[in-house]
C-alpha cells in the first residue's frame, strides 16, 4: 500500500527464502482485499495446504497481506491452529489497520516495528559517524551528528519520509496527509470520532512533558467523561502514536497509577504531522514543522525524543515523583532504578539537580562525567 508506516519486513523474509531456495510450492502469498468473510479465508489457505503437503516436506512459509480487510479473520486461523493444520509452517499477517492486529494479540504472536530510533537513522545515512560508539569518540563528531538530529526531528524513522527528504530536501504535503488519512481510518473503523481525537492531541501537544489528568483532557477536549478520554488514549499507544508515562513515588520504589500520567508521542513526523494538523497549518506542514522543530518548543520536542526512546528500550518507564520535586524519567530494570533529567540547554545550574543514584542529566551540548554524568541528547541517544 501507500501507508509511510508500511514496514519491509515481508519483502526482506520472502527475498531471503529465494536466496535459500526454498521451494516454490513452500511459499504462498495472497491479498486478503477481495476475501468477504472467514470462512472464505479458512478455504482458500485450506487448498493452498492441501496443494501444498504433498509436494513437499519443507516447512510453509504463508504471507497474507491486508488481513483486516477479512471480517473475524481471527476465527479462521484460530480454528486452523486449533485442528493442527499450520504445524511445520510460518504464517506472516500484515494489515492497513494497526488497530485490528493489535487486538489480536493474546491469540498470536506480534512483532512490532517501530519507525527508526536516532542511532538506526545515522546507521543508515552515515555509519561512519558511529563506527566508534565511545562517548568522548562521539564528542569529537557531535557537530555532524546534531545536522543529523535536525534531520531526525523531521523525517522520524519512516523509510519513505526519510528517502524523500534525502532526495529533495523537503517532504511533500501528501505525504503528512497520508499519515493523517492512515489515523483517521483506523480511528473511524472502530466507530471513534476524529474530530474528538484530534482535540485530545492537541490537548496532548499542549501538555508535552507535564503530567495531566484524564479529567483535564476531557474538560478541555470538550468530552462529558474521562472515562471517553482514557478510550481515545488507550487506541492512540495501541496505533503506536503516544505512549504513557505513569508516576513513579521513588522512595517508596513502586509506582502510583492514580497519579497523573505524563504523554509523548512516539516518532518527530508522526508529532510533526498531528501537530501541523491541529494547528491548521496543512498548507505547508513540511515550512512549519522546521519552524517548529527549531523554534522555541525544541526542548519539548528533545524530552519528548528521549521519552520515545526509553519507551524502545525498556518495558518499565515512568516520571519519578520525590518529596523534594519531580524527576523526569525513571526506567526499572530487575531491581535496578535508572534516573534521566532532560536539561536542554545552553548551561546547566547543577545545584537544582535533585540528588539521587544513577542519575544522568541529558543536555544540549555538554559533556561531564562529574559530578552528575551528564550527555548531549545525540550522544544518549546512541550509546
């Protein structure tokens, strides 16, 4: 399809079976697009098994494209699996609704790609930047990486963006509308409203990095309950937009859901996209996404980047909650806690630091190991 959030997973794996050569009668690929119901589905991978077994004893490799077009195709492959029909084989689902595959989970196994992290963009434009990933090396080449970073904060980890702004210089303004289109129609297919959703984000936008209550957003989005809110909150991490921070109360070490959560969105075009829309600037969003992106709402965007980043890197994420202040994020590995401050700035005043163990203060510029270990955000974000 033409969704930027399309992944190449598929074309890479069928690419290696070729060069495995795998046999043909072992590979089946087909469009789910035209299939009424699951029933129908159920039948058409049912003869493709039954060509298919006595030609050979490899093990199947089947990849069913647009699956969310197919009605309950859950029941179709859960009765497959049940009866034993898929043993010895590989079924690959994708699909145009990240919605749809997302409540299956619990049925099947996911695999999640995300769009790409800072470091996998710099791998691919310019390797050579990151052949030595030891901080004082990456110091040397911070200048180069921070151009990188500006590039970052507007393509996001999307292929198609990325290639396009590489090639251009700019990212067209159907491209921002596909991403729109893409959220809107996995929004309306599960009868949620868009006009709704685009007010919580702009709710959301308004309290990047601060924690806000259910309530608040409901109030100001224009909704009767929280309870609406936290559905529309809910759908939006499910289709990778945001993700949620809860609070953390450190010296008790546990972490308190009633409190207020904190919100971030999980890729800079995806951000820059709603954003763009939210603010009516749809007529050049490329224009006001690089105003944006280097205008005073940068250190926003730079704690929201390393929110986004944590959220990839460790399944426990919060804010941190002190009796002497807040802290901006805490992550929990074991019983290990890691503490982050997002200091986006030209100087950094130490003495407001709160003070606790294992803290790193992530910084605009400066390098210190003493006395609080503190990185430039490129840097972090690569190490």
């Amino acid at each position: 399809t033409d969704d930027i959030r399309d992944a190449p997973a598929i074309d890479i794996i069928k690419k290696l079976l070729q060069k495995e050569k795998t046999p043909k009668e072992a590979v089946f690929s087909f469009a789910c697009d035209r299939i009424a119901d699951y029933n129908e589905l159920f039948a058409v991978i049912k003869t493709y098994l039954d060509f298919a077994r006595p030609r050979t004893n490899s093990r199947l490799f089947i990849f069913l494209d647009e699956i969310s077009f197919v009605k309950n195709w859950q029941l179709a492959i859960k009765e497959m699996v049940d009866a034993g029909l898929l043993k010895n084989s590989l079924m690959i689902l994708s699909g145009s609704s990240i919605l749809d595959l997302r409540y299956a989970e619990g049925i099947f196994p996911n695999i999640f790609y995300y769009p790409l992290s800072f470091g996998e963009f710099v791998n691919i434009i310019d390797p050579s930047l990151i052949s030595n990933s030891e901080v004082l090396s990456l110091t040397y080449r911070l200048p180069k990486l921070s151009k990188l970073f500006d590039d970052y904060l507007l393509t996001g980890g999307f292929m198609k963006i990325i290639n396009e702004y590489f090639a251009t210089g700019r990212i067209t303004n159907g491209s921002y509308e596909t991403l729109l289109t893409a959220f809107e129609n996995d929004i309306n297919k599960i009868g949620r409203n868009g006009t709704t959703a685009y007010q919580i984000v702009s709710n959301l936008i308004r309290t990047m990095t601060t924690p806000v209550s259910q309530n608040e957003l409901a109030k100001s989005s224009g909704l009767v309950s929280h309870e609406a809110v936290g559905e529309y909150l809910d759908i939006f991490e499910k289709m990778f937009t945001t993700t949620s921070f809860p609070a953390y109360l450190v010296e008790q070490r546990r972490k308190d859901l009633l409190k207020n959560k904190k919100y971030y969105f999980v890729d800079p075009f995806i951000f820059n996209a709603l954003f763009a829309k939210v603010k009516d600037k749809m007529d050049d969003p490329f224009g006001f996404s690089r105003d944006v992106t280097g205008g005073e709402k940068r250190p926003l965007i730079a704690e929201n980047v390393v929110a986004a980043h944590l959220f990839r890197n460790n399944l426990l994420h919060y804010w941190g909650k002190t009796a002497n202040g807040e802290i901006d994020f805490v992550t929990k590995t074991k019983d290990k806690l890691s503490f982050y401050e997002v200091k986006y700035r030209e100087k950094i005043d130490y003495s407001e630091i709160l003070k606790v163990d294992n803290l790193t203060i992530i910084s605009k510029k400066t390098y210190k190991e003493k006395p609080i270990l503190t990185l430039p955000l490129e840097i972090f974000l690569l190490i």
